[in-house]
C-alpha cells in the first residue's frame, strides 16, 4: 500500500505516532477539565484522527486489517477515509480557531457546511469506487503506483490525493493570512508557523504521490517517488503538524509556570529578611503549586513588613531616593534602592507596636515588594545610596 509507506516508513512510522500520541496526552487534561470548550475538543479529536491514521498505515497494521477482514487492501478506504477526515477536521478546526466559535456568519457558516458535505462525500465515494473496483493482490508499500492505471483504484486514488491536496493549499493560505495578523501572542505565532510548515510539507507529499501517479499513465515509472520519498515527507509533515496544536498550549504554560517561579525566586532576599523580623517563615509544602508558594511568599513577606512599613523614617527614604538619582539610577530603579534602604533601616530600629505614625499609607511600598526585593540583591547599591544618603541634609523631595 503506498499511502505513507516505504523502508524508512516500515522502521520508523512510530515517530510520528509517537508525537501526535504526546499532543493528544498535552492537550488532553485541558481538554477533560474545559470539555464544553467545543474548540478544545475539536483539537483532541483531530490529534486522535492523526495518530489513527499512522497507526493503521503501519505495514503490520494493514496486513493485520487485511487479515481480520478477508478482503485485500481493504486498509486502502480505511486510511483513506481516516486521512480525508483529517484534511476536513483540519479545515473546520481552522476555520473555528482563525474566526472564533461565536462566529454565526452567512460566510462561515458555508465554509463549514462545504467542508462536512464535500470530505464526507469524498469519503462515501472511497468505499463505493473501492467496492467497484478488482484489488485483489494485496499491495502493502505501493498501492497507489501498482494500481494507479486499474478501473475504479485509479479514481479512488485520485481522488483521495486531490482532497488531501484541496485540504493542505487550503489550510496553508488560511494560516499564512493568519500569521500576518497584527496583535497575535508569541506562542501562537511559532505554533502557526509551524503548522504552516507542516501543511507545506504535506504539498510535497502530494506532489510526489501525484507525479508516480501520472507517470505510471504514461507508460513512464517514478515508483520511488511514491515509495521512498514520500513516506518520511508525511513523517516528518506529522511531528511539524503535532509540534504546531503542541507550542501555543505548552509555551504558554511553561512560560507561566517560569514567571511563577522567577517571582517566587526574586522575592527572596526581601523573604529572609523578614524572616529575621518574624522569627520564622512559610512552612514547606511538598505539593504546593507555584501559584500557592508564590501567594503564600507574597503573603508572609507583606504581613512580616506591616509593622515595620508603619515605622518607616520617609525622610531618610526621601535622601535614598536623591542620592539614588544622585549616583545614575532611574527612577524607578532609585525608588526601589531608596524602599530598600528604609526597610533596612527599619528592621534595625525595629519600631514599636502602635508607634505614632500607625496610620502611614503603606500601600505602595506592599505593593512594589517585588521591586524592593530585586534592589536588595544588589547590596553594593543598596549600601552606595545608604552611606550617599546619611551625608546629606535637609529634606529632599521625592521625584526629579
């Protein structure tokens, strides 16, 4: 059977299962936990679609199907069918993504109902062409070439290349409009990119098939094209295809998770030090998520710097925050040095419970906690701007 297959295929179609089996088990926890989400659904199914297809195109699979059956090539309708029925959930799932599921448009509307209609009737039409049709030597690596000249397997044969083909200048023009899309999240570009890609490479594949094709009707033989060049062009089209529904949905998380984490890990030197006021810290939990540790850091550190934030000398933060811009720092940068330098200063006196100033506005400063952390890993600064700002006298405004 040609479709998909030659010796690179026969010792290495797991690849592609293998990568399409993992963005199905990506997408598939958000997929159960948003199941009304009918896009979510939509890409779970069309990965499910595509890991059929290289299951079932595998050369063990199709002699096993043949087998079971009693019919030979009986594998062809089947991954046929399979495959058309991927090029349509690819359309419809591109259609879905690119104008949104709200969209109710007279135009959108068509798209969707040409799509069902005609890769359902290229689909009823494989089996009836496959029934009309006399394959009974059984072809496992070069179908499509051996029976490309015989009644009825050469419609059929034609006519799965020509969707496939429909299906892939289709899906390409969509996301190559779709990428020039101003305002579209970085993840969702590479991942667009990569699908573009990969539909591309689908092209290729078409293209190969097509030309054994042609050149078995006349008289000419470019079998290789069919049996050698073609099946690591699908491979390598699935990972490119796989890889793309993967990178927008795992980008984004492992971005999130690395912000989460990069948070958490800022806010340490501000966390040991109000460990030294509080006399402890957060207690550890093994199976807390990045949310939850962050939350419960951000929590201890603004709770610990309460008190302390009540009693803090505004005039000597007002002399940091000069002698800041003083030595070069930006604004914001001499805000954070000058916090950090008041801080310290406030730990070392350590204020008393219901000191005078107990109603000072300290919703800024437990605001901008991540800020006064990063300044207080840089202890040169902090201490250039503490021993500029003891020298100085009077009282200086906040601000340039």
């Amino acid at each position: 059977m040609g479709g998909f297959l030659s010796g690179f295929y026969t010792e290495f179609w797991w690849v592609p299962a293998t990568v399409l089996a993992a963005a199905l088990a990506i997408k598939l926890p958000t997929i159960i936990r948003f199941w009304n989400d009918p896009l979510l659904r939509a890409v779970g199914g069309l990965l499910l679609l595509a890991c059929a297809v290289f299951v079932f195109v595998a050369p063990s699979t199709i002699a096993w199907v043949n087998r079971v059956t009693g019919v030979p090539n009986i594998s062809a309708p089947w991954v046929y069918s399979l495959l058309t029925a991927f090029c349509g959930s690819c359309l419809l799932l591109i259609i879905a993504w690119r104008n949104g599921l709200s969209d109710r448009s007279s135009a959108t509307r068509r798209a969707r109902r040409w799509v069902v209609s005609a890769y359902g009737g290229v689909i009823v039409a494989l089996w009836v062409l496959f029934a009309l049709a006399d394959a009974s030597v059984e072809r496992r690596q070069d179908l499509d070439t051996y029976y490309a000249t015989t009644p009825y397997m050469r419609e059929l044969i034609l006519l799965y290349l020509l969707a496939h083909t429909t299906a892939a200048l289709i899906t390409s023009k969509l996301i190559r409009n779709w990428i020039r899309t101003d305002g579209l999240d970085a993840w969702l570009r590479w991942g667009l990119k990569f699908l573009g890609l990969g539909y591309a490479m689908n092209l290729v594949f078409d293209a190969a098939k097509l030309t054994a094709v042609v050149a078995r009707w006349t008289g000419g033989d470019l079998d290789r094209l069919n049996t050698d060049v073609a099946p690591p062009v699908a491979c390598l089209s699935a990972v490119l295809i796989a890889v793309g529904f993967i990178l927008p949905h795992a980008g984004q998380y492992l971005h999130e998770r690395w912000r989460l984490r990069l948070a958490h890990h800022e806010l340490r030197p501000l966390y040991a030090l109000m460990r030294t006021v509080h006399g402890g810290g957060v207690p550890f939990a093994l199976r807390a998520s990045p949310e939850l540790r962050l939350t419960r850091r951000e929590t201890f550190i603004r709770d610990a710097l309460l008190p302390l934030a009540r009693g803090i000398d505004e005039e000597l933060r007002r002399r940091s925050y000069t002698a800041a811009r003083g030595l070069g720092f930006p604004p914001e940068r001499a805000k954070a040095l000058a916090a950090a330098v008041a801080v310290l200063d406030a730990v070392d006196s350590r204020p008393r419970p219901g000191a005078a100033d107990g109603d000072r506005d300290t919703t800024e400063l437990l605001r901008e906690i991540g800020a006064v952390s990063r300044a207080l890993r840089r202890p040169d600064d902090v201490r250039a701007v503490r021993d500029r700002a003891a020298a100085q006298e009077g009282n200086v405004p906040v601000g340039d």
